[in-house]
C-alpha cells in the first residue's frame, strides 16, 4: 500500500472538501489536544475522529492498514513508560520482575496513547482524502503560498514512493552479491545502518538533480503563474473549520467541566 496515495470515495462529503480546509480542521484538532495531559481528552477527540470516518469516504480497515506506523509507536511508548517511568504513583497493579506497575503509570501511559492517536488520526485521514497536487495547487491558490515551497514540497512528496522502491532493490542487490545477515542481530544492524546511508546518498543526489531541473524550467524566474486546476473555497470549507474548531473546543470543556483536565504548562 503507498502511504502518499489516496485512499477515499472523493465523492464523500468530508473527501471533497478543498484541502486547506481539511488542513486547518486537522491542525486546530491537533493543537487543541496539546495542551492538555489527561486522558478524558484525547478519548473524546478519538471517538469524534473515528466516528467521521466514513463521512471521508474511508472504510476502517483501510485507515486501520494505513495507520500500522501508529500501533507500533504506541506499542513501543507503552514499553518505555512500564520500564522507565520516573514516578510509579498509586496501587501496585502488577510486578515484571523488579519492575512494579502501578496504576499510576498504567493511567499515564494510556493518556500518552491516547494523545498520540488523537494527534496523529487527523493528518492521517487528511492525507488518505488528499491528492498531493490538488493540496500544492490550493496551498498556492487559497493560502498564496510561495509556489517555489509549495511545488517542491509537491515534488518531495511524490518522490516518498521510491524510497521504498529503492530500498527493496538494494537489500536484493547486497543479497544477490552474498550480504546477507542471517540471524545475526548485530550484522543486521550494520546492514541496516549501510543500507540506510546508501539510501540517504541516493536521495540527496536525486533531490540535487530535481531542484537543478526545476530551475533549469522557470520554478524560480518570479514570473506570476497561471492556473490549470482552480481551487475553490466556498461555505463548506469554512463550516468545515467551524465546525472543528467548535468540537475541539468541546472535547476541552466536558474535560474542565469534569475536574479532569491536566494543562502541559
């Protein structure tokens, strides 16, 4: 599955919204739920996420496979809170060996998962609705972005794909020339480590090239661009923003009106 490409019905009511708006709603969602430690919060704010889903256009087990990366860093925060919390507060629940699991940490390390799916979800389902160019074209149009930014943040986007491409071919190369780890964790390592850096030379000289031909065409001449894909922003986009903003601002208020809510600073 390409994690940059589409995945919903663009016929969805939320799908086709323009995509600054899709942006804007995600990024209010998002600082909304920065500001605060409780676990009463983000709950609320991932039950409205998954509940508009399908207004997107997207079915829960595409978002599901789309959004692995996020099991497995919430898998991997939940591990390092159990083993290095600093404060092990309330009632022993469980002891891993020396390790003793108290309520304490169980009930931040949920807040902590909690936030990190709530944060994330709304770039997520924003990304999986969005076609690339139409965002470049609309960050240009609604926002009067620098179409310099904007293009090449387009062209940086698109070339995301082969980087995986690329990093297959070369584990199949170094294999086909006999480097092979086996089950040896170390030498897995230093594989990965190769493999990494011979991914990252690769990447910067194809960037190097991309930026000199988009140059070489008149990206950064100064001279007004015309537009082949109108972007409109009509009332529905801005109901869009409203309408984030005011849930945002309600997931905050049942949590103050509760005593719940823990401010970061």
């Amino acid at each position: 599955m390409r994690f940059t490409a589409p995945l919903a019905d663009p016929r969805a009511p939320l799908a086709r919204r323009n995509p600054v708006a899709k942006l804007a709603g995600s990024l209010i969602f998002t600082v909304a739920l920065l500001w605060t430690l409780d676990p009463l919060t983000p709950a609320l704010a991932l039950a409205i996420e998954l509940a508009v889903v399908p207004l997107f256009g997207l079915r829960y087990g595409d978002l599901l496979r789309r959004s692995w990366p996020l099991l497995v860093s919430a898998l991997g925060l939940v591990v390092t809170l159990v083993v290095f919390a600093a404060e092990r507060s309330g009632a022993l629940v469980v002891t891993l060996g020396p390790i003793p699991v108290t309520t304490g940490v169980l009930t931040n390390a949920l807040a902590l998962t909690l936030r990190l799916f709530a944060v994330a979800l709304p770039g997520v389902l924003v990304f999986a609705t969005t076609d690339p160019t139409d965002l470049a074209d609309a960050l240009i149009q609604n926002v009067r972005a620098s179409p310099r930014f904007a293009i090449g943040a387009l062209a940086a986007f698109r070339l995301l794909p082969l980087l995986g491409d690329e990093w297959q071919t070369l584990t199949l190369a170094r294999r086909a020339r006999g480097v092979d780890a086996g089950w040896n964790p170390w030498l897995r390592l230093r594989l990965f480590a190769s493999t990494a850096f011979a991914l990252l030379v690769g990447a910067i000289r194809r960037g190097t090239r991309l930026a000199t031909a988009m140059d070489a065409r008149g990206f950064d001449s100064g001279v007004p661009r015309t537009v082949a894909r109108p972007q409109r922003f009509g009332p529905a986009d801005a109901a869009l923003i409203l309408g984030a903003t005011a849930l945002a601002g309600g997931a905050l208020a049942v949590s103050i009106s509760l005593g719940l809510f823990r401010a970061l600073i």
